[in-house]
C-alpha cells in the first residue's frame, strides 16, 4: 500500500500555525489554510508593473528617435 501524502505535509507554508509551530484545526481535525491570496500574487503584480513600464519606457525612447531622425531631415532640406 503506497502511502500518499497529505496537502499540509507537503506545503505547510500554505497553513496557520500557532506560535509553538503547530497546526491550527478545523472542527474536523485538519489543519486550517491560510486566508487571503498567497503572497506569490503580489510578485506577480509587481513584475507585471515593472515590465510595463519599462515597454512604456522603450515606446516612448522610440517616439523620440523617430522625432529626432525627423527633426534633422526638416533642418538639412531646409
């Protein structure tokens, strides 16, 4: 009989704790997760923040090339 393990063995980070570092339960007897969204989201959002803006960054570098190329074609026929 192959034994499985359990969600709490092999992710305790992702369930409450009390400060001894045991397992808060439920009325069943399973340990209690965590609320809220996990941390990781939070990563997420902030590399997805950063690599926004660094394209707004790179959209923006590009504009002002082009208006500079263009800027010394209007000076040099002129």
């Amino acid at each position: 009989m192959d034994y499985e393990a359990k969600d709490w063995e092999l992710n305790p980070h992702l369930y409450l704790q009390d400060n001894e570092g045991n397992f808060v339960k439920n009325k069943d007897g399973t340990p209690r997760k965590k609320g809220g969204r996990p941390p990781k989201d939070a990563q997420d959002a902030a590399r997805r923040t950063i690599t926004r803006k660094q394209k707004n960054i790179q959209k923006l570098e590009q504009k002002l090339n082009n208006a500079k190329k263009s800027f010394k074609k209007q000076k040099t026929n002129t």
